[in-house]
C-alpha cells in the first residue's frame, strides 16, 4: 500500500505535542475562570471561559492539520491546571507566562520543520506564530491595566471596573505589523 503520509516521525511527534499543550491551555483557561467566577468576578471569568474555548479551537487545527497531511494523530492525557491563582494580579501573570510558554514551543516546531524543509508544516505554524504574538500582546495589555489598577493592591472598586470590561473585551489585540501612521 502506499505511503500517502506527508510528515515526518519528528514533526508528527511534535505537532501531537503541540496539540496536548493546547488542550492543556483550554483546560488552564477553564479552570481559572471556574476560580474567577466563584471569586465574584464573572466578567473576567466570561473572558477566561472564551479563552479556553480559542484554545481548544487551537488544538482542533493541529488535529486537522496532522490528518489532512496523512500522520497520525495521538490524543493523549492532559496534565492537570496548576493551583489557583492567589489574586487578579496573579491571575493575568500565570496567564502571561503560559502564554510565553506556549509561544516557546510553537517556535520548537517551526525551527523544525525549518530545519527538515517542510514548507507546508512552517506555513501552516506561521498563523500560531502570529497568533501567539496577539496572546502575548493581549496579556500584556491585562497586566498593564492591573498594573494601573494597583496590582496586588488593587482595589475593589478598580478591579469592578476591570471585571466588567472584561466581559465585553474583545478577544485580539492590535499587533505592532498591524499598525500605521494612519492607525496607530
């Protein structure tokens, strides 16, 4: 029978493990807002929720993408979310370095699939490499308004505020290639 498979065994293996590490994040989103939401703050646990479900849509790509190349797709067990965050502030900072790491390991695989020539798999991982800059950018941005807020030492009043915008938030940030002198 014929080999119709278009990835390698190393790129496979890491498009898998990709896609569990955006199973994982959909499941630390969830779980944080399920932690927001029973703190009293439903905006930010609406946004967090919306989150976990981008995520999984994230996971559902890989998926896809390892099917219609001819691999095999190996759905394995989650790790479980870290503990709860111990404050807002904490919060926006535990989701800033998920983030990170995630872009760290979404750069593993585009360095690999540089590295094998494998222009479909460094084409398709460009729309995650921008993605995660958008991520980034966005939990940044969080943090900053925490940061004005007062931080740990954010009061309630600012942190009402915080949370009723979240609820409304749109979901993507403006990215710097985005930007011109006609739109800042």
């Amino acid at each position: 029978m014929m080999n119709t498979n278009r990835l390698s065994k190393t790129i496979v293996a890491a498009l898998n493990n990709q896609m569990t590490k955006e199973a994982h994040a959909s499941q630390i989103y969830l779980s944080y807002g399920a932690w927001a939401d029973s703190n009293g703050f439903g905006g930010i646990a609406n946004f967090l929720f919306r989150h976990a479900q981008e995520e999984r849509n994230h996971m559902m790509k890989i998926l896809e993408y390892i099917l219609k190349r001819g691999g095999e797709v190996k759905v394995t067990a989650i790790p479980a979310p870290p503990p709860n965050p111990t404050s807002i502030n904490n919060c926006f900072e535990k989701v800033f370095g998920h983030e990170v790491d995630n872009t760290t390991a979404v750069y593993k695989v585009v360095k690999m699939s540089l590295e094998e020539e494998d222009w479909a798999t460094w084409n398709f991982m460009q729309w995650f490499v921008k993605e995660q800059t958008e991520e980034e950018t966005l939990a940044l941005n969080l943090l900053d308004k925490i940061k004005i807020a007062g931080g740990e030492k954010a009061e309630k009043t600012s942190l009402y505020s915080l949370d009723r915008d979240l609820a409304t938030t749109p979901d993507d940030a403006k990215l710097a290639q985005d930007i011109t002198a006609d739109n800042p």
